[in-house]
C-alpha cells in the first residue's frame, strides 16, 4: 500500500525558528519508521560578486559560507539526534532545484518543508510552487503556526475520467493514491479521514454570464446522472481502499465522504474548511499528461485558498523536468 514513507528529506529555508519544522520531520519520521535528513539550503553569493571581487576571494568566500553552514548543521544534527537519528546536509544554490536533484540523487520519497511565504497562511511562494510542479516525490508543506497534532485529515480526490483514455487509467491511479496517502496519515495520526469530491456539468461562470443556454430539465438529468457516476466510482475506490487496508483498519478510520455539487477551484477548499482540515492530500495533475505535466490550474486556485498543510501527490510516470547537475544541457 502506497503512502508508507522510508527516506525523508527536510527542507530549511534558513536557520531562524526551524525548530518547529524539524520537530514535525521528525515526528513524521517516527511515525513510519524512516530515514531523515535535514537539508539547509543557502543562497549563493550575488551573480555580480564575482566581478567585484578578486576570483581567489570569491573562491575562498564561497567555501567560507559552506564551511560556516556546514558547522552550524554539525551542531544542530546532535541535537536533534538526541531522540531519533537525523543526518544533516548543505547545498548552495536554488533552492527548489536543489531540493529536487537531492531527491532524485538520494531517493527521498517525501519532501517536508515550512510555507515560503512566513506572512501569508496561503501556499503562494514561487519556490513552493515550483516543488509541487516539478518534484518528483510528494511535498508536504507546513504553516509556521500550525500544530503537529492533525485530528481531521481530508483526501481531495479527482474522479471525473471524461478525458482521453490514455488519461483516464493515470486519473484512477492518481485517485487511489490520494486516498492511500491520506489514509496513511489518519491512521498514524489516530484522525479522521475525509474525501472530497466536488462535480459540475456546465461551469458556473459560463451560466452565470448567459454565454450559452442550458435546458434546465436536461441539466438536471445530466447532474443526476454524473452524480450517480461518480458515487459508483467513489464505492469502488473505497472498496479497494479496504482491502489494502484490511476491514479492522477501514472499520477504525470510518471514512466520511463528501459529494460535492458545484464549482471546484472554489468548493474544494470550502469543504476542506468545513470539515476544520488539519492537511489535504491531493493530486496535482493538468491535461498535459505524464511525463512533462504541469500543475492544473484547479489545484494551484485550492492550494493558494487553503489555511492547512498541503501534501502534493504526482501521477505514475511522472518525470521532473528539473535536470541533476552533472547533466549536459
């Protein structure tokens, strides 16, 4: 069953109040039994410094500031080790480039990292941004305020598969893993676990303006019909959820589902709120399909409305376009 972490990788943008994040790594990596490593990542010297300063002092500062950092990670890995074994690491560079060729280098399955944005409890950081496009791994992003304990855990799951066919089996692939993830955390996390699903027919802002006419009777057929559609499928997705499971584990967790009629770049949030969500899990799949997707523009408009930690799931397949450094360009 997919959503057991073994190899996590925890990201600090700095070295000021990351004692909350480490601490929820760590938690995280108690939980599954997994490797950790803290990944302090730093900023390289500005592009120009090199043309005001004499190359061997380039040179020498640039080391001073790895061998500054790598000191001070020493000294923080003891601690944090004091309970649970954590290795600790130094990359100067871009941060989520950096972030992206250590996981493919090292094999982490989950990235954890705090918001970017310390002044907002929306995901809007460029960086972040860029992890949820690009990583391959899920990314698990936390708000600086929020607490470790998570009571209600929400799987936001996509199972509409009006898509091409090629799509259609990477769709209900992508769906079960939301839910396998987000089982996972309910149940080390002894939390309730929801799924979400919200539909439409015809998107609302195109009624709503009189762009095209809609009989009222055949609209409510089709809705009664794609619902219908997509209770079957969801009993089929929580079927196979309980036999990877198992009917004790299923039983204990009681999945509360919530079928959802109307726009979805708005009511997938509204419903996360609702339920008081301590962390969605969701995909974040386009049309463009795998490899060399981007992220869809539904759930970029949910993760930005979001006040709860987010875990960003990739597709089967998926291949980040991110390239490791000892590749040629």
């Amino acid at each position: 069953m997919k959503g057991h972490f073994k190899n996590i990788l925890c990201v600090l943008h700095d070295t000021n109040e990351q004692e909350a994040l480490v601490a929820q790594a760590k938690h995280i990596a108690k939980k599954h039994q997994a490797k950790l490593t803290v990944l302090l990542v730093l900023d390289e010297l500005p592009p120009n410094a090199n043309m005001i300063m004499q190359s061997f002092e380039y040179l020498e500062s640039q080391s001073t500031l790895s061998q500054t950092a790598q000191s001070w990670m020493d000294d923080k890995v003891a601690q944090w080790s004091a309970n649970y074994p954590v290795k600790g690491e130094i990359a100067i560079g871009h941060l989520y480039l950096e972030v992206i060729r250590h996981v493919v280098s090292n094999q982490y399955d989950l990235v954890v990292k705090f918001t970017e944005n310390q002044l907002t409890t929306s995901i809007t950081g460029t960086e972040d941004r860029n992890l949820l496009r690009k990583c391959p791994c899920p990314v698990w992003i936390l708000h600086r305020t929020q607490s470790r304990k998570y009571k209600q855990v929400v799987a936001a799951i996509d199972i509409n598969y009006h898509y091409p066919q090629h799509e259609v089996q990477i769709r209900k692939q992508l769906a079960l893993d939301v839910l396998s993830y987000a089982s996972r955390i309910a149940l080390l996390e002894y939390a309730q676990l929801h799924v979400v699903h919200v539909f439409d027919a015809v998107p609302e802002n195109i009624l709503r303006h009189g762009f095209i006419s809609v009989n009222e009777h055949a609209l409510q057929n089709d809705l009664q019909g794609i619902q219908g559609e997509r209770e079957a499928e969801l009993n089929r997705l929580l079927g196979v959820l309980r036999l990877e499971l198992g009917d004790e584990a299923y039983e204990y967790l009681k999945p509360q589902c919530h079928l959802v009629h109307g726009y979805p770049r708005k009511l997938i949030a509204q419903t996360a709120k609702a339920c008081e969500a301590d962390v969605i899990v969701m995909g974040t799949l386009s049309r463009l399909g795998v490899p060399g997707y981007i992220m869809g523009g539904t759930a970029e408009e949910t993760i930005e409305q979001l006040e709860c930690a987010v875990v960003g799931l990739k597709p089967e397949g998926f291949v980040t376009p991110v390239r490791l450094a000892n590749e040629n360009d």
